[in-house]
C-alpha cells in the first residue's frame, strides 16, 4: 500500500504510474477520467489523493535549466528542492528560501503554499515567475508572472493540471551562518517580536507554548556577521535539535559556523530523515497584526495542546499576490504544531486552536491537519471564489478533482 511521509494517509488510488517522460504523462492525463500527482508525498492529508490514476513525476527527467542573464531556474515537476540547491550552488546561484527541510518537491511545496522564513522573505511560491503543466485533455499550457491567471494557478492545490516545470527568481550563492539560543522569557517576546525577527535573515522561535520561556531561537544570519546577543536568551553551548531527543547529527550545522546558503536555511540536512517522520503536522498563517493576540491564545491552549504536541515552531512570512497563498496580501506569521501521530486526538484539539486562530484572519497551510469548513476557508482566502472560476475554466469536468477539493472548494 503507498502511504504519505508521515504514515497517516493510505492512497486510495486506483493505480499508481510513473511516467519517464512529458510525452507519457500527456497521453496518460488524457485518457484517464480522474488523475492526481503524487509530489514528495509530505502532506498530511488526502489533498494528492484520488479515485483514478495517482501520478509520480520521480521518473521525469530531473532537469536544472539555469539562465543566468534573467537570473532564473526551470526545474522539472518531480524534483526536489535539495537537488536544485546543489545544482544551484554548484554553479554559483542560491535561492533566496527554502523550507525547513530539502527533501520535499519543488512543485508540491509550491502548489500547497509551503514557506521558509524571515521578515522580508516570500513564500516559496512567490519566488515563481513561470507555470507549465499539463491540462485535462493533455495539452501542455504555460503561464509567466504578468499574465491574467498566473496569480490564481502557482498556488493551485493540484487543481489546475499537472505541473511539469516552475521558472524560479535565482540570485548569486550566498553564506549564512546559524546561531542558536535558548530559554528566551516570553515577555520578551511579547515585548520584542519584531525586533526579535529582525535580527537574522530567517528566525524560527521553538515553544511548547506551556513553559514561561520559548525553549530554543534558531537565527540564520547572510554572511558572517553574528546577531550579537538575543535579549536574555542563553547562547546554545551545544548542537540542538528541535523535538526533544532528536537526533543532532540531522540538523544544518549551528554555532555560528558559516556556510552555503543550502546548508543553512533548511533546517534538516538532506542526507538524513527530517523531523522524526512518525508526527502529524499542522500551521496556521497570521496576519502580523494579529500576532501578540495569537500567542496568547495558544498559551492558553497550551495546557491542552501538551500531551499531543511534539514543539511548535514559530516564523514569519513575506506578503505576496498569489490567490491560495497564506500570505496573500498580508506579512503573516507562521504557527506550526508538530504533533504526534494520533490522528483521533489531533483532529480532536484542532477546532479549539481554530476557534481563537479563525477569528484573527488566520489561513490553515492547505498541506496540514485542519478541519475549518468551506465558509470560513471563504473568509479567509479572499480569491478562494474567484480561484474556484478559474478551476471551471481550466478543467470543467474536473479531471484533477478529489475528495479534499470537494471539500475546501465545494
């Protein structure tokens, strides 16, 4: 049986291909009445599933197309971003971002909205500048920045086609060295977020959400220069990892050692398992205005949440304009939950964080645990109407449809 990363999720597809080529997936698309791509399988529900033909682009050729003189990538539909930043770095080139960890698909992390961090930084997605995919008669179509339905079809939850290949903004490689600090009070934070986020390239606060202090800061500055102290919080004497018994051999290097930007950013090396692999995973992405307003909240649910979350992690994203992006429109501040595997018992908490986090104009990660309805998806997705139009248009007959887009789009 093929399961998603974490284990939760049995496909329900009839079949599973793996197309070698552009030419195969076509003429497979076009004679199948239900299709869906499979991506690096690191989402947590049934939004890549299907009751067709369930599609892996892993055999498709794993082209890095790099054009320099416009500063952009083409990447294939099935590669993953680990393997682009070796490429990249390879000849001199950096992505501006990346997740937190390397492992994942270029195209999948796009399509669910999946981010880095940093105050200044844009999803992953908002660094696309070109869409190919194959649509549901099997004709390739392409779309670039600038066009009518670009910013409704880069963040496009598989709706739209099969994606074939992503243009990407690129700039020159670039150092980042990693610092990490521990035992910052709350207050503080309270106090200091900004401050506190603006003081490396990317910051991810760590919390249990129960303690009075977020237990560890993780700071990845560009070039050598240190972040100096961090406001009462105590430099890590050791490498750490973030879940409590973690393997430390997994993590991107800490200590202030600087390095290339691809060993830096993620938070896991991509020679090693991320995270713990057995967990279940939830985000939810808040307006910054609102952000005091949700630590609170989830401080109050902390008690509640402990005996089911692994850590929660904390980090912030750029606006950008694209239609399905948690960041449409508003710098947003990312809340992750990593939870352990007990579907029951998550799905059990997660309207009570839904009830404090909807109200503040909170967005679910459309890749994660969430179980808001289609009215409050309505309301906090502003373009949600007008991406449900582009879906009619693009596939009438609803050949890329499932039962998760039922759902969240009716």
């Amino acid at each position: 049986m093929q399961t998603n990363w974490a284990g939760n999720h049995v496909y329900r597809a009839a079949r599973l291909e793996e197309p070698g080529s552009v030419a195969e997936l076509q003429e497979l698309v076009a004679s199948h009445e239900r299709v869906r791509a499979l991506g690096s399988r690191h989402s947590f529900t049934d939004i890549a599933d299907t009751d067709g033909v369930l599609v892996s682009l892993a055999n498709l050729p794993d082209d890095v197309d790099i054009f320099e003189p416009g500063r952009s990538v083409t990447v294939g539909g099935g590669v993953l971003y680990g393997h682009v930043a070796e490429s990249l770095q390879q000849r001199g080139w950096a992505m501006a971002n990346m997740a937190s960890l390397p492992h994942i698909s270029v195209a999948g992390a796009v399509a669910t909205g999946t981010h880095g961090s940093g105050d200044r930084n844009g999803s992953l997605a908002a660094a696309v500048s070109a869409v190919e995919a194959v649509g549901p008669s099997g004709e390739i179509y392409r779309l670039q920045r600038g066009d009518a339905d670009f910013a409704g079809s880069v963040v496009a939850l598989g709706a739209l086609g099969i994606v074939t290949a992503l243009t990407l903004d690129i700039e020159p490689s670039f150092d980042v060295r990693q610092d990490v600090f521990t035992d910052l009070p709350w207050p503080v934070v309270e106090q200091s977020f900004d401050d506190i986020t603006g003081r490396a390239y990317s910051v991810s606060l760590f919390t249990d959400w129960t303690a009075d202090s977020v237990q560890q800061v993780w700071m990845k500055s560009r070039g050598t220069d240190s972040p100096g102290d961090l406001l009462g919080a105590a430099p890590a004497t050791a490498t750490l990892h973030m879940l409590r018994g973690g393997a430390t051999e997994s993590v991107t290097e800490q200590g202030g050692v600087t390095g290339p930007w691809h060993e830096r950013l993620p938070h896991f090396r991509m020679a090693f398992t991320p995270s713990r692999g057995e967990e279940l995973q939830t985000e939810y992405f808040v307006p910054r205005r609102h952000a005091q307003a949700a630590f609170a909240a989830m401080r109050r649910l902390g008690p509640r949440m402990a005996p089911l979350l692994q850590v929660g992690e904390i980090r912030t994203v750029a606006r950008d304009e694209l239609w399905l992006s948690g960041a449409y429109q508003e710098d947003v501040v990312g809340l992750h939950f990593t939870w352990v595997r007990d579907p029951e018992a998550v799905y059990a908490v997660l309207p009570a964080i839904e009830a404090e986090l909807l109200p503040l104009d909170a967005r679910p990660h459309w890749g994660k645990c969430f179980t808001a309805s289609r009215d409050q998806l309505l309301a906090a997705y502003p373009r949600l109407t007008d991406f449900v139009a582009l879906r009619t248009k693009v596939d009438p007959g609803g050949k890329f449809g499932n039962a998760f887009l039922e759902r969240v789009l009716g």
